[in-house]
C-alpha cells in the first residue's frame, strides 16, 4: 500500500472540511498481503478536492474529467487514481445498468455487491494501523479472513438488478473465495438472467476471469456458461477412449484450460478446441474431425461474443490444427520436408501453438512424459529451422537467405526482372521444405542445375 499517497490526500481533507475513503479492491488487496493495483477513492465533494490538489500539483497532476459519471483519474506519486462522489443505485427491470443519483458515503460503500468489497480506510494526514479499517456491514472483515463471498444484500436481488455479478462471482470463487450456500443457489436459479448483459461487456469480464484456473467450471457449475454458450451444454456427458484420455470431454478441457499459464488467447483455444466431440462422436467413442467441428462452433461463438479479428483469427487456427503436431510427431515419422511444411503453414503460431499442444498432452493424463518428450523433439527442429532462414518482424517472415537477388542475376545471366523474385521464392520453399541448405555453395549449385 502507498501510504504516503493517502497521507498526501489527507492533507487536504480535513483542513477543507471534506471527507474521504479509500475503498474497493485496494483495501482488500491491502489486507490480503497484495500490492494494489490502483486506488480508488470516495469523497463527499471531489470536484473541490480535485481542484485543491491541481492548485497545489499543477505540473504533475493531470486530471481527466468524466462528468457524466461523476469520476475523476490521474497519476498520483506514480499510482493510478480514481476518486468519485458518493451515489446511490437504483436499478430499472429492463436494464442491469443502474440509475445513479447523488447520495452519502454510506449510501455509496452499501451499494456493492459482495461484503469483501465494503471495507474501507479513512483517509486523513496521520499514521495509519490496523484499527482505521471501515466496515459499515460488520462482515467484510471476517468474511474477508475466511475468504467467504457473500452479497451485502439479498443476493436474489443483488443477481437480478445487476447479473453481470454473476460473472464477477466467479471470479472471486476462482480466486479462492468460497461463496456461501445461499449466494451460490441465486446465483444458479438466475444463470439465465447473465443473457442481459451484452455480448462484449461478456467478453471483457470474461477475459478477466478466465485467466484464473477455476473460473471456467464455476461458470459452468453454476450454469451461467450454458447460458452464454449453450453449445457446451452436456459436454460433461461424453466420455473418452481410455487409452487416449483418463477423463470426459469436459474435465479434460479445463485440466487443458489449467496448463495453459496466463496466455488468455491460448486459454481460450483450450476452451473450444474439443467442443465438436459432442457432434463428431461414434458409438465406438471415436471423435474423427472434431477439430473442424470445434472450429465451426468455435467461429460462431466468437463472432457471437465480438471477439477482435486478431483474436478470432489466431483461436480458430489454433483449434482447428490443435491436433496437427500430435499427428505429425507422434503418429507419423518426422522428416525434414514434414517439418518445413508444417513451418510454412503455422508460421505466425508456432508459439502458442506448442503450448496448447504440450497442455493437451497434460490434460489428456496418457503417455504424458513420451508424448511430451516427442513434441519437445519436433518443435525444437521447426524452431532451428526458423532461426536458419528468418525471424519474425511484426509477425511477418523475413527470409535471409545466404543468397542474394544480385546473385541470382549473375549467376542466371540475366536483367532485373520478375523472373528474379519467382527464382528466389522457389528457393526459399526449397529451404522450408529442408530440401536445400541455406547456405551461398548448396543454392549457387542448385542455381546451376536450375540452368540446365
């Protein structure tokens, strides 16, 4: 915590006759022994204080003004700040946005969602300790060291004014809050109230939760995933050869999920890339193409929920060649014009593309350490094949063959020409396919039989 920050602040508080608090995720963070992020603050008159602090700091504060809400940001002591006015909420049927209308500190610290994220800290200019903590409800401190989650109100109510807390529940139990018996049965008898929520506030919600191991099958235990993709509705049925995978379809996905680190693109690749097993599957437990299958369903979700090009387009080929270096290491005898096909064909994917591979190794429990051991062997030749002819620049390929144009032209006899780029691009294939070595004697030799 930056206590010098809020001690600054202070300065200002009392002398002026206002009132602050510092509240939210800070405080939380504060008293779990985690460094916070930012500080956000609520105060009585913020417009005042804001311009108490730009008189005092006009060359390092700079403030950015939303009036509409009411909310002011900047850099303070290298932080980022954010103070409000206290407000009040009340939520229309229609909408889960609220309407907000001016109100008391109290008014402002009640109005949130689970009790965790009622306490608070006076700000004022003096040392602080550990009796300075607010807790207007009496229970975010001990539902706090029980690491309980709990809504400050009904959480009937609480889920239906505003089911976009559905998601945040989830992500508070993915982090080791366990919700209490009560919170979790709303939260699953209102699942399908998350449909409310658009789209894209989904997606953005959904990408910080995601990164948590947990959070996926709390979405799914509760209902809310089915809700927002009910093509996965079920998953949990289809069981799996056991020579293969020691778990279904769906537990299988998250230990996938789970060994894919904090990469959120390559996690949610993890998340679809079996989910056409459910329309691919044989009465003898085969699901042959389902990695077309899961790019089919995959695109349709992702389009759904406005994933950014960029993402879409790297999810997709992920899931759709998940199964491509498995079938090239593992079931098929690796040579040299294997592996230069397979670089040419996922170039741009290579990285994310290894570590889905090795994370579904892992997740499958089989033949883990072979299989891992055989993977590791062929990506390590495709990367000592990329560092031999280029490198990425701005995930383009940039060939350096150790042959120039100039050389092609006096090696051929021949003006500059187009004929010259379609030389050089039939050796850089050469070169890909492991067919020639890129070094000037094999190409200058290959020129001349090119002549002949």
């Amino acid at each position: 915590m930056n206590w010098d920050l809020l001690r600054l602040i202070g300065k200002h508080i009392e002398s002026n006759g206002l009132e602050c608090y510092l509240v939210g995720g800070a405080v939380r963070d504060e008293l779990q022994s985690v460094e916070p992020k930012d500080y956000d603050f609520v105060c009585n008159d913020s417009e005042k204080l804001i311009g108490i602090l730009e008189e005092n700091y006009p060359d390092t504060l700079h403030v950015k003004r939303f009036k509409k809400y009411g909310t002011f940001q900047f850099k303070l002591l290298g932080e980022d700040v954010e103070f409000v006015n206290p407000r009040k909420e009340a939520y229309m049927t229609w909408s889960y946005k609220p309407k907000c209308t001016p109100g008391t500190i109290k008014d402002d610290i009640m109005r949130r969602d689970f009790t965790i994220n009622t306490l608070a800290f006076k700000v004022f200019d003096r040392p602080y300790n550990g009796g300075d903590i607010v807790d207007m409800t009496g229970r975010g401190k001990p539902d706090l060291d029980a690491k309980r989650l709990d809504c400050v109100g009904d959480p009937l109510k609480t889920f239906y004014e505003d089911p976009s807390r559905l998601i945040r529940l989830c992500i508070y139990a993915a982090k080791g809050f366990d919700p209490t018996t009560k919170t979790a049965a709303a939260a699953r008898s209102l699942a399908k109230e998350i449909k409310r929520v658009p789209p894209d506030a989904i997606k953005q919600m959904m990408d910080k939760g995601i990164r948590y191991n947990g959070f996926i099958r709390w979405m799914y235990n509760l209902g809310i995933l089915q809700e927002i993709m009910p093509e996965f509705t079920d998953l949990d049925t289809y069981e799996q050869p056991q020579k293969h995978h020691l778990h279904n379809v769906w537990e299988h996905t998250l230990a996938v999920i789970d060994n894919c680190g904090a990469d959120i693109v390559l996690r949610w690749a993890a998340l679809f890339h079996d989910i056409g097993k459910a329309r691919t599957w044989d009465e003898r437990g085969n699901y042959h193409g389902h990695e077309f299958e899961s790019e089919k369903i995959a695109q349709r979700i992702v389009l759904r929920m406005r994933f950014s090009n960029e993402e879409m387009r790297e999810i997709l080929h992920l899931v759709r060649n998940h199964m491509k270096p498995t079938l090239t290491a593992i079931h098929n005898t690796v040579t040299k014009r294997s592996i230069g096909r397979f670089f040419r064909k996922h170039e741009k994917y290579l990285g994310r593309l290894a570590r889905l591979t090795k994370a579904d190794i892992r997740g499958s429990g089989v033949h883990v350490a072979g299989d891992l051991q055989k993977i590791d062997d062929f990506f390590n030749k495709v990367f000592e094949l990329r560092s031999t002819i280029g490198v990425f620049e701005n995930r383009q390929l940039k060939f350096r063959l150790d042959y120039s144009g100039k050389d092609i032209m006096k090696a051929m006899n021949i003006k500059p020409s187009p004929l010259v780029g379609e030389i050089k691009e039939i050796i850089e294939k050469k070169v890909c396919n492991g067919e020639l070595e890129n070094s000037w004697s094999a190409i200058d030799d290959f020129i001349g039989s090119y002549k002949k």
